[in-house]
C-alpha cells in the first residue's frame, strides 16, 4: 500500500526551485481566486439589509433578489468565454491585470448607484466578467510555472483563495453589522472596499511577475522563455533541472505546433472538440462541474447566513455562523493544498471529501424533513448536528471538489488547447453555479422545500459523483504535464485505472536533452562530468546548451 511521507512532494523538489520569486508569483497570481469568493460572502450579507433592498427597492426573497445575487455568476460565463482569445494572445498575466481592472470599475459603479437597479444589474456584470476571467488565467498560468512536484499545492492557491475571500466577505458583514448604522447606505457600501483593496494589491503585484514560460515557448519567444524559466527556478541554463525542464517544454511546443500547423481558431476548436484524445478530457471536465455545482457549494457559500437560519440559528448569530463557516472552509482548503492534493492524490482526496459531502448533505435533508417541513417538536441536538452537517460538507467541498475543478481542468489538456479548454469548461462552471444559485431560492419555496432540496445535493454526491470519481478519474499527481496528456491516449474505460496513486521521482521520457543525446554518447561525456575547465573553454557552458540555442525553436 502508498504511503506517502510528509512534505515528500516538497523534498523532491529543487531546492533552487523553493524561491521567493515563485512563491511571489504564487500568491500574487492565487490572491485572485478571492473575486469570487468576497463576492459569494458580500452579496449574501447585502440582500439581507433591509437599507439595500429600500435603496434599490428589492423585495425580500423576489426574482429580483435572485437576479442581483447571480448576476455576476452569468457574465461570469462571459468572461469565462472572452478569458480564451485574451490569455492566448495578450498572456496570462495581461489576462490577470485585465481581470482585476474589470472588478474595480464594476466595484466603482456599484458603489454609485445608489436607487438606480439597473446601474447596480450593470456593474455586477461588469465586475462578473472580470471575475469570470480570473479562473482561466490564473490557474492556468500556476500550472505552467509550477514544478512538477508541487503543482498541486501551486495552483491549490488559488482555489483556497476563494474561501479567504468569502471569509473576509463574511467577517466584513459581520463587522458593519456591529459596527455601521444598519438605517444608512454605508452598511452596503463600505464593505465594497474589500474588492478595492484586494485588486489594488494584486493589480500592483502583477507588474512585477513574468510571464509563463510555457506560453511564451509556443508565441516564439523563445530567449524570454528561458529567462522566465531560470527566474522562477532560481536556475542557470547551465543547470541539468534547468536543461531537461526547458526540453521538455520546447519539444512539447515544437510537437503540437507540428501538429496544429496551419490551423486558425476553428481548427483548435476541431482539435479540442473533435480529438478522441481530448474528448474523453471534456466529458470528465465538464462532469466534474456538473456534478460540483449540483452537489450545492454555491448555493451554501452564497446563501449561507439564510441556510443557518433556515436549520434555526438566529439571524444575528447567523452572520457569527457564516464567519465560522468560511473558516472552516479556507481551513480545509489549506490542509487538503499541503497535504493532501499532492502526497494523497487528485482522485482520492475527490472521492473521499465527496462521500462526507454527500452523507452531511442527506443528514442536513433528514433533519429538515423531520424538523422543519414537517414542523416536529425542535431538538437542540439534532439541530446542532444539522449544522454541523452544513460545516462538515462546506469543508469536504473545500478540500476537493473545489479544488478539483481548476487543478484537472488546468493540467489534462495539452498546451494548443489549453486555453481554450479552460475557457469552454470555465464557461460552462459559471453557467451552472448561476442555475444552482439563481435555483436555490424558487427549490426551497416550491414543494421540495428544503427537504428535497438538499435530498437533490446528497444524491448528485453519493449517487452520480462518486462513482464517476471512482472509476473514471485517473491520479495525476506527480506527472509533468506532458506525461498526462500521454495517459490519455488509452482507450476510455482503462484511463481511470491506469494511473490511482501519485508519481514519485518521474524521470522525464528525454531527461537527457535530444539535442545533446548523440553527441555525448559518442564522446561518453556526461553533463556531471563537465569542468569548470571545461565550461569555460569556449565561452560558457550554457552557451552550448539548448536554452540559449534553442534548438528547432523557429
């Protein structure tokens, strides 16, 4: 039996690799994972205040309620959808700066208008659309710069930014709660300043990282692609990590530029779409947003304070709750980054936070059904398990489903189509958490109540995700990204058992650089036994190597 040992996936790493400027991109970059998440923890506070639906004159618990709350999850979709031709042509992190300049002019307007519904319907798309664009840009730049042995964790960032996000959201409307006079519009306007903080520092943090080596190997920059590389390796060309790292990415570029030559932006849509390979690929993406969504983690984050109420906390307390839930959430997020995503793997950390989301969902039905459609005698005890049931599945959430959904998505799909992958499937993630979160609210008041509602999140959990997790998701944990597009190369019903555990210590399949393979066979010199004599012979060593040659790289 894998027995993983702790940090073992930190050990393998180069040591020059664990450096300032990565974990600088990192969190820079992951910080952006909080639009979303200080917008699912802000709004579901906002609606609540009675001064903000006066303002805008928004009945309580109306369509147009459930309109505002998911605006910016539908132009999320478009963002999502634009992120592709953006993060292609512009980079991921232009992308990343556009993304942040949208949600500060979407915040300014909201922040503006005041009795004015469809100025505040507007600047919710806008800052929607910035947000939509952020999950393409930002875990697909972790991945590419992320090494190996820790992408995981790099681009893990990321998704547990969302629940620091939607922690701050719940504790600023705590705070204002507390704090600002709840009869004046301050009480909905002083916690936008959480957005225009957070995308000031992240816009300013962006100005100073590169861009993804990977991205500019494929736009022919070829001498900026290794200086990005050496930069976020803490490496000189001369480096072996350095040289095998750098041919892995150039004949993986030179393999699907081959492959993709000639072809326009419907010759990669044919490619993504029309490829056995990337088929199998879209069908798991877009089932692991499918069944996400309807699992009911949006409709928890976003309406958490009326969720508690609904079980039977007290309003007030409620918004105590809510803090509390999102801690818990950011906790489990960070636990399942370090030591689970990439020491347990992808896959088992899925199907096992998925069969404890699954069986609090359904304890959270019964309960509901009992006590609360069916208008039973109250029991303190039952309650507080049902609550503890909405943390335990928030926190399961956390440590893999929403992890899941970027991580795969970001490192199954080859470099050609890579964008334009995250693009579709984030497109397509927008879109159903905006029918789970616009749904939530006409389930709990038709005839399912909320019985049959969370009935609906536990059976997409036991019944449809878990198994689909079990036998048809493959672990990628370990393997460079050119490995796992390999891995789907098999026939469709073996890809999930092929690969179940974490790779430790993958040799790359040219760890010996192709263009230097022949010639040091023939002189039986290998890179360990280079001089200094030697390297300085005829200039330096890393003269002669392909990260300055750059071999074939036209």
């Amino acid at each position: 039996m894998y027995v993983p040992s702790k940090f073992a996936h930190l050990a393998e790493t180069p040591k020059s690799a664990l450096n300032w400027r990565l974990a600088f991109a990192v969190i820079g970059m992951g910080l952006l994972g909080a639009s979303r998440g200080i917008d699912e923890g802000l709004i579901g506070g906002m609606i609540s205040q009675k001064t903000f639906e006066k303002d805008f004159n928004i009945p309580a618990k109306s369509n147009k309620e459930s309109n505002v709350t998911a605006m910016v999850q539908l132009f999320s979709v478009l963002g999502a959808i634009i992120g592709y031709p953006i993060a292609e042509r512009l980079g991921r992190v232009r992308g990343a700066q556009i993304a942040c300049m949208l949600v500060l002019l979407g915040s300014a307007l909201w922040i503006s208008s005041k009795g004015n519904y469809a100025m505040l319907l507007a600047a919710r798309a806008i800052a929607g659309t910035g947000v939509g664009l952020t999950p393409v840009v930002a875990p697909v730049f972790l991945v590419e710069t992320a090494p190996r042995q820790i992408r995981g964790l790099c681009t893990s960032v990321y998704s547990f930014n969302v629940y620091l996000g939607l922690l701050l959201g719940y504790c600023t409307n705590l705070g204002v709660k507390s704090h600002i006079n709840a009869k004046t519009d301050a009480i909905w306007r002083v916690p936008l300043s959480l957005n225009f903080a957070l995308h000031g520092v992240v816009l300013v943090c962006l100005l100073f990282l590169k861009e993804s080596p990977r991205w500019l190997m494929k736009r022919g920059r070829v001498e900026e692609a290794s200086q990005s590389l050496g930069w976020y390796r803490g490496m000189e060309p001369r480096d072996q990590a350095f040289v095998e790292e750098y041919e892995l990415i150039a004949d993986s570029v030179r393999q699907e530029q081959e492959a993709t030559e000639g072809l326009g932006f419907m010759g990669k849509v044919r490619e993504l779409f029309c490829t056995k390979n990337n088929q199998f690929k879209l069908v798991l993406c877009v089932l692991i947003q499918i069944l996400g969504q309807w699992q009911g983690p949006g409709a928890l984050s976003t309406y958490a304070n009326r969720i508690l109420t609904l079980i039977g906390v007290h309003d007030t307390r409620g918004y105590v709750m809510s803090a509390g839930f999102g801690a818990v959430k950011l906790g489990a997020g960070i636990l399942s980054s370090f030591f689970l995503i990439d020491l347990f793997g992808r896959r088992r950390t899925l199907w096992v936070s998925t069969l404890f989301q699954g069986l609090a969902m359904l304890y959270v039905a019964i309960y509901l059904g009992v006590f609360i459609d069916h208008k039973h005698a109250p029991n303190k005890a039952a309650s507080e398990a049902a609550i503890a049931g909405i943390f335990i599945a928030g926190a399961s959430w956390s440590a893999g489903g929403n992890l899941a959904q970027y991580l795969i998505n970001s490192e199954i799909f080859s470099l050609d189509v890579r964008a334009l992958s995250a693009s579709f499937v984030m497109a397509l993630h927008f879109l159903f958490q905006y029918s789970t979160t616009r749904a939530l609210q006409p389930m709990l008041n038709s005839n399912l109540k909320g019985a049959g509602t969370f009935a609906v999140f536990a059976a997409m959990s036991l019944v449809v995700a878990l198994p689909v997790y079990l036998f048809f998701l493959p672990e990628t944990s370990g393997m460079s990204l050119e490995k796992i597009d390999e891995l789907f190369d098999l026939p469709w019903y073996k890809i999930g058992r092929a690969s179940r555990r974490p790779v430790r210590d993958e040799v790359p399949s040219h760890s010996m650089p192709a263009a230097l393979e022949s010639q040091w066979q023939q002189t039986g010199v290998s890179a360990a036994a280079v001089d200094d004599k030697d390297k300085d012979k005829d200039g330096t060593y890393a003269d002669s190597q392909p990260a300055f040659g750059v071999r074939d790289a036209k």
